[in-house]
C-alpha cells in the first residue's frame, strides 16, 4: 500500500507547490477545507455561559459509590466510597515528599467491609520507591484509621499483600504538576 504526505505544513499551511496539491487525495482536501472554516468562525457569544452549563450539569450528575463499612467501635458508620477516595487522597498527597497520588482504587466486599486499597504513586526521578511505598503505606493507614476507625481486633488497617512497580514516564519536577492523563 503506497501512501503520501500530507501537502499542508504543521501550522496548516498549504505549500506553494502546486503539484504538491494533485498528491492529496480529494477527501483529504474536503477536511482541511471544513476544518479551515470551522476554525476561521468567531466563537459563539455564549461560548463561555454554555460551557459553564455543561459543567454545572456534570457536576451535579451522580456518581456511583459504595458504602463502605466502619470498623471496631464506628462499625455503626457507612462512609460513601468517594468520600473515602478523597480522604485517602487528600492525606497521602499533603504529607508524601517526593511523590504524588495518581489513583486510588477501593475493593469493597458485597458486607461493605473495605478488603483493599491501591494508591498509584507518580515519583521524582531518584527518589526512593521502597520509602515511598512505606511511607504511602503508613499515610494511608491513618487515614484509614481517622476515617473508619481502628479494628477491634487491633489489626492493622493497611498490609501489603502486593506491590507492583510500573514506570511509565519520568519526571525531575514536582511530581503534583505532572498529568497522569498524558501516559
């Protein structure tokens, strides 16, 4: 199968070459003829009213969540999966240097009763994944704690039963600014 560049330059230029315009197939043409349009159009004067809309909107649509079970004395307590999301986040994230929480993923039992947690880590290049990892561990543990409540039997709310490590980019910065959604 012959293919052929594209006769428009990155900044969606056409070339001065008119020969070069013969290579482009017609559907080709056709697009960056609409997509020339639709970009030359002046925005919608309500543009930013509407997308304010949409965003009210998202923001009340409800979003799934499960009741997860308190522990010892708080076993009386349900807490809102989400909520235990965002407690668990909030706590590792402002207390882990050198790391930043990318997920954090619940399993839950059909009793409500919390059976693990995953917290994805993005980490500075050098840092110490192990110590993180503990650290994160501990961190999580009282969050846990604060938010659930101690088991009755003492156990310790967070073990590790496994630990995966994945590198999927790198940063030398602050790893709170990186976007996970770029990997």
């Amino acid at each position: 199968m012959a293919m052929s560049a594209s006769p428009h330059h990155h900044d969606g230029s056409t070339p001065l070459d008119p020969a070069a315009e013969d290579v482009a197939p017609v559907g080709a043409r056709a697009l960056d003829d609409a997509t020339r349009l639709l970009r030359d159009q002046p925005p919608h004067p309500r543009a930013v009213e509407i997308a304010d809309q949409v965003l009210q909107r998202s923001l009340r649509t409800p979003r799934p969540a499960e009741l997860v079970r308190g522990r010892g004395t708080m076993s009386f307590l349900r807490v809102s999966s989400l909520v235990l999301v965002e407690r668990l986040r909030e706590h590792v994230d402002s207390h882990l240097d050198g790391g930043a929480v990318g997920r954090v993923l619940l399993d839950v039992e059909r009793d409500g009763r919390l059976d693990a947690v995953t917290i994805e880590l993005l980490v500075r290049y050098g840092s110490d994944i192990l110590v993180l990892g503990d650290r994160t561990r501990r961190l999580a543990a009282e969050a846990l704690t604060q938010t659930l409540g101690a088991a009755a039997d003492g156990t310790e709310p967070v073990t590790m039963a496994v630990s995966h490590v994945h590198v999927s980019d790198v940063t030398v910065g602050d790893p709170h600014l990186v976007d996970p959604s770029d990997e």
